[in-house]
C-alpha cells in the first residue's frame, strides 16, 4: 500500500516536471527568436552552468559557436542557467582557477536581498512587492550613491538585470575600452578591495574620504554635528570629545550607512563564479532574468514585468495540498484556494517546492 503511494507521488512529480519542462522550452523559443537571450561575449573562452531542481547541476561546460550554444539551450530548457564572469583558457577544465586559467574577468554586483519587515509572506524565499521595492532601492544607492559620484561611471557603464528572484545584478561595461581592458584585469584582491570599500569595511574615521563624508553626512540630522563633519578628515577626533548621546548619533549614522546593502562579495571576488545568463528564467520563480534600462528602473515591476506575457495566458486546474503565502503575479492574487492558476503561477510554485497536483 505505501508503495503505491509513494509511485503515485513520484507519478504526479515528473507529470509535473514535464510540464514545467515543456513551457521553459516554450520561452526559449520564443525568446532566442526575439534574442532575447544572451550569447556571452567571446563565448568559447566562458563556462557554462545549469541546473534543474538545484540551482547548478552541472559546469565545466564550454561552446565553440553560438549556434552550438543555441541549439544546445533549445534542446535541454534548462532551468537554471549561467555564465562564467571570467573568460578562461579551459572553461571546461574541471577544478579551480588554477586548471582553467583566467584571462580576465568581467565585473559585477550581486544585490540579493532578504524579506523585510512590511513583506506580506511568512515564507523567507516568497516574494512581494516590499522585498522586491527594497532590491530596487538597493540597486539605486549602488548605482547613484557609488557608482557613479565616486568612480566617474555614467550610467551608459553600466548594465542593470533584474536577477529573476529578490535582486539584481548590476554589470560594469566602461565605454572607454581602456578602462574596460584595466578594471577586466584586476585581480581578485583588488575586486576585493573595490568592494570593501563599497561595502564601508576599509572605512577609517582618522581619515573619511570624501565620498563616505558626503554618504555619512546625509545621515545625520544635527546640522551642528554635519558642519563640524564637514569641515575635517579626520572624525576621529572630533567623536572623541562628544558627549556619549552625540558619539552615539554619529557612530550609528555610520553603522547605518554603511548597512544599506546586501551583496554577495563572492559574485565580486571569486575568479569562477557564475552569473545568471541575461534572458534565461529564474528556476524558483519562473520570471525573466531582465536586462532593464536606467530609465525605466523606477517604473519596472517584476512582478508583472519580468513575467513572460505568454504564462498569463494558459491556465492549468490545480489542487494546492498545503498551506502557502498568497502572492500576486500580473495583479491578480493566488492562495492555497486557488484552483485556476496561470502557467506563471505553476512555475513559481514548482520552483518553490510547493506541494500541488495538477488536475485533468
Ligand atoms: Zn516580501
């Protein structure tokens, strides 16, 4: 009797594993014939990774051509899929950087953020629109507050994905090929010290450079505690004589700037990291990995617009065996109740583990 239970469960799995399967191939049609999808640059020098029910199954792999890597992707609809951020002499050398021999490396920020006190969800890994406006906010203060103030790049440097979950992956593609050549061949130790640094961690009060001053200063209200700030380099100095309450202010304005961002040092530092690829789906939540334009960051909503317009179309019946948070795709809300779900809905529910049967 357990038995038959148990095939019966294992039945219900891979039906809905093939249909899950079957609309990520649909999308790549769709989207290689849009173009949509990315061909990593200089593609026979990057590794390629992909997964289906654990982020990365596989990598050590490498294509020759684009239409290699095309005809490649078409057949297998992965559902996770990535990219090396390094270009590399044996990409499909098994091992380290070591065997694959880096040749340089292209730069980007991981924003990956977590839930947030207003989120709507109980579940940690669920998705809203508060968390998702916070990854925005983040990729804004990234952008306005560092990028561009403290290392001269204007926004056209600069390459904003949405990371198909709760974050984004900010690229930095200097224009000025020279530039682009020197920070590609940085090592991973500068990489590190230029996220440290992002990060706040080199941060020494004897001596603020004049970027932390102007972020710092922006925090702090007493305007007779910002002008002394202003005035000097050196803080340190200047906190030592305060009285506690004033040291207090000034040394959780710090704490507070310096705590705005959640990034994955990693994604920065180690020279074989993966990245998601542009235009392929995210395998938790079905949605495009987007490429979006300075401009239109303010406006985009994941939640309705990273969401491939087809998977609203087709609606499958369902049975929801647990209970789960609601969440809302295209404006419309779903909960454990619902029994009409959109293609869209079904690939958030599988990539979250969900446990649903599809009915006849
Ligand atoms: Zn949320």
């Amino acid at each position: 009797m357990m038995d038959k239970v148990h095939d019966d469960i294992l039945d219900e799995n891979k039906k809905i594993f093939d249909i899950v399967k079957k609309h990520y191939k649909e999308y790549f049609i769709y989207a290689i014939k849009r173009k949509w999808l990315e061909i990593p640059d200089e593609l026979p020098y990057k590794e390629i990774g992909f997964g289906y029910l654990k982020k990365v199954d596989n990598r050590n792999i490498s294509f020759d051509s684009e239409k290699e890597y095309l005809r490649w992707v078409l057949e297998n609809a992965p559902f996770h899929l990535y990219k090396s951020l390094s270009y590399m002499e044996y990409p499909e050398a098994v091992g380290g950087a070591h065997q694959k021999k880096i040749l340089k490396r292209e730069m980007a920020f991981d924003i990956d953020v977590h839930r947030v006190k207003k989120c709507t969800h109980k579940d940690d890994n669920w998705i809203c629109k508060y968390c998702l406006e916070e990854a925005k906010h983040q990729a804004f203060i990234l952008i306005d507050e560092f990028l561009i103030p403290d290392f001269g790049l204007s926004k056209n440097d600069l390459k904003i994905v949405f990371s198909g979950n709760r974050g984004y992956h900010i690229y930095i593609k200097p224009q000025d090929e020279d530039i682009k050549n020197i920070i590609e061949h940085w090592d991973r130790y500068q990489r590190r010290y230029f996220i440290e640094y992002i990060m706040g961690k080199n941060l020494n009060l004897n001596y603020v450079g004049s970027g932390w001053r102007r972020r710092i200063l922006n925090n702090i209200k007493n305007k007779q505690i910002r002008n002394q700030l202003s005035k000097t380099r050196n803080w340190r100095q200047i906190i030592d004589k305060k009285n506690e309450n004033d040291k207090n202010k000034i040394l959780s304005a710090i704490e507070n700037t310096k705590n705005r961002l959640e990034l994955d040092e990693k994604v920065m530092e180690d020279d074989i990291r993966l990245l998601r690829v542009v235009g392929s789906l995210h395998g938790y939540t079905g949605f495009r990995v987007k490429e979006i334009k300075y401009n239109s960051l303010e406006y985009f909503n994941p939640l309705n617009h990273a969401v491939f317009s087809k998977f609203n179309k087709e609606y499958y019946s369902i049975k929801i065996n647990q209970k789960i948070d609601s969440l809302r795709i295209d404006d419309k809300l779903y909960t454990s109740r619902s029994k009409e779900i959109p293609v869209s809905v079904l690939l958030f529910l599988f990539g979250h583990n969900v446990d649903f049967e599809i009915l006849d």
